[in-house]
C-alpha cells in the first residue's frame, strides 16, 4: 500500500516549531525519559532488517518482533515500602511504566500498531499528540521502516518534539485543541490509506490488547489479581485494556478474582470521571471552554474522552471508583516517590495513586495487595 501525498488545509501550518523561549502557546511539562534508544548490540542487526522495506516482509516482521520482544514491556514491579510507611498503608505496589523506551506505557500501543501496519501492508501510520505518544509512534515506525505523520496543537509546545523529528516524524501543527487534532489526523488516515493510530479509532482494540499484556505482567509478578489496580486516566485507553486483560485471566482461570478498577485524573476536567461521580449511563463531553491546561495536568484533561465509554464500563465492571487529583497533590506525590522509592515519576501518572489513597482515608481499605501504575519523567 503507498502512501499518496494531499494538500492540507492552509491553515494547518507545516514544521512550524515554538521553542519554549519563544513565549508563545503552552509550555507543558509531559516529557518522560528523552534519551534515544540504544539498542543492545546484539539487535542492532535486526534493526537494520526491520526498517529495511527492500527484505521480505516476513523477514522485516520477525525482526521487529525481536527488538519489541526485547525493549517493550516486562516492566518492573516492587513494593513500595517507604511510600506504605509515609501514608499508613500496607501493600502498595509501582508497576513502573518508565521502563519502557520513551518512558511510557505508550510504547506498548505503538510497537503493537507499527506491527500491525507492517502486516496489513500500510507504510505510514499518523496519529496526533500533546508530547509523549508522538515519541512512541515516531520510535516504533522508525524501527518498523515506516513513514510517521504526527499532528500537533499549534498552541502546544512540548520539548519532546525534537525526539519525534530525530525518529524521522514529519509534524503538523493544527489550530485548535488536541480533540481537533486527531479529528484531522484520523481525516488524513482515511483519505490517503495511512495506518490510524488515534485512540478511540479503527484500531482501539489492538491498543487494548496491547495494554492487557499489563495485566498480565502483574499476574506473573503476584501469581492472582490484586484487590486494586490504579491507573490515571484520560483517554481511558489503559485502564480499559487493563481491565480486559484481567478479564481474560479471570475467565481462563488464572485468577480468582477481577481487580478494582481506580482511576484518578485532573479535577473536573476529565469525562470519565465525571460520568462515574454523576453515576452517568455514558460519558458526555465537557465543556472546551471549561477545560484549561497546566504544566501538571495536560497528561490528563480532555473534554471528549475517545475511550471514556469502555473505561467507564471497566471501573463499574470490576466495581472500583474513580476520583480527582489536585495539581498540588499530583506535585506532592511525585515529590514523595523520588524521595522515598527512588523513582522519577511523571506527576500526572499519581493520580490512580491518589485516587486509591483518598478512598483509604475516608473508607479503610482491609489488607491486601493493591498496585499502582506509574509513568517516567525527565530528570
């Protein structure tokens, strides 16, 4: 399948980059671990096999199966201790996503989309972002030998737009907020045959599947469920495939129970959590207005949730909760983890965290074991 060149609307301006200097737009603090992948020796040449467009196709696929196999996932999980002995809770576990390449869980959606377009024959794959998923996608096409278009809130600037450019991305910038955005990236993907690797698309249950390895990660590590998994949500794509991950362990007997489901997200600006706290049939969208960006919680809000109906189902389906997470707070827990555990941890990511915590206090939970997920940051 190739790709055919369009003209984009004129007002969606091409590689036109703000830098933090330049006093214009949104200076977000969304960045995760920066550094580009260095891949074991030992992979180097399978690299070299996957991006190549020229080998078969088979050949390509087995090789980039290799490098996702090895670089993506099986990320780590301890106990957290000290966190247990600063909030008077007992059993708390980081499953800590920084691990992960581009320091995300989102390196798990974009290796499995990039494999998937490679076997469905695409060679482009588009998306759009506010900073950290633009890095993943760039990363897994360029390992994959695939062209990566990224679209971007003209009035965003993250500093992780230079690690997509360094992986080959093309980025456009496009007025509006990060809905609008993906609204066009998915116009673009349908127009020229591009791989959509947008949340709530054709491809949503390839991501979900793809964040159920999570769940079973967990599983390996505990060999049962845990009473709780907490996850901050926006899109409510990780909680969800979390959630099916379990399901499916549950119904093949692995586990004897389907965990809680607790998501946490920035105060009153995520429909997902609304929907739960108004005891909604479904997610309805928030007003765009309403809705304001910070350097903290940008990871967080939307006013249209693309997987907010599958999250919502999965929270009420494992009967667990949701709540909302302050700026300050989000701060004082990111804070609290690098002091006491050690880990460089996106402030946003310790919203489930919070989430979890602010039920302990008003309704103790009984001992047991409850995980937390977690994302890296910069240092």
């Amino acid at each position: 399948m190739f790709h055919r060149g369009s003209k984009e609307d004129a007002s969606i301006k091409r590689n036109t980059i703000n830098t933090p200097d330049s006093g214009f737009g949104l200076n977000l603090l969304d960045g995760a671990t920066s550094e580009v992948l260095r891949l074991p020796p030992e992979l180097e040449t399978q690299k070299k096999v996957a991006a190549d467009v020229n080998r078969p196709l088979e050949e390509r696929i087995e090789a980039f199966e290799d490098i996702m196999d090895s670089e993506v996932g099986d990320t780590t999980m301890s106990r957290a201790r000290n966190i247990e002995r600063e909030v008077g809770f007992r059993q708390i576990y980081v499953k800590f996503e920084g691990g992960n390449p581009t320091g995300t869980q989102k390196d798990r959606i974009s290796f499995a989309q990039a494999m998937d377009a490679m076997r469905r024959g695409f060679d482009t794959v588009t998306t759009a972002t506010c900073g950290n998923y633009g890095v993943a996608v760039a990363l897994a096409a360029s390992l994959a030998g695939l062209k990566c278009i990224i679209y971007i809130p003209e009035t965003y600037h993250t500093k992780r737009v230079k690690e997509m450019t360094d992986f080959g991305a093309e980025i456009v910038r496009v007025p509006g907020d990060y809905e609008q955005a993906v609204v066009v990236s998915r116009k673009r993907a349908e127009r020229n045959e591009i791989y959509d690797a947008n949340p709530g698309g054709a491809n949503t249950i390839q991501q979900m599947r793809a964040y159920g390895e999570i769940a079973y990660e967990i599983y390996d590590e505990l060999r049962d469920a845990p009473a709780t998994v907490a996850v901050p949500v926006s899109n409510g794509t990780t909680l969800a495939g979390i959630f099916k991950g379990f399901q499916s362990l549950y119904r093949r007997g692995r586990i004897s129970r389907i965990p809680k489901i607790i998501a946490g997200s920035s105060f009153g600006k995520n429909p997902i959590i609304q929907a739960f706290l108004k005891n909604s049939s479904q997610c309805d969208d928030l007003d765009p207005q309403h809705i304001h960006e910070t350097a903290i919680n940008e990871p967080l809000i939307n006013w249209h949730s693309f997987d907010g109906n599958h999250a919502l189902e999965a929270i009420r389906g494992s009967r667990g909760w949701a709540a909302y997470a302050s700026d300050k707070n989000m701060l004082l827990y990111s804070k609290l983890i690098r002091e006491r555990e050690g880990l460089s941890v996106l402030p946003a990511s310790t919203a489930g965290l919070i989430a979890l915590l602010d039920h302990h206090q008003k309704e103790p939970l009984t001992s047991d074991r409850y995980v937390v997920i977690l994302t890296g940051r910069k240092t």
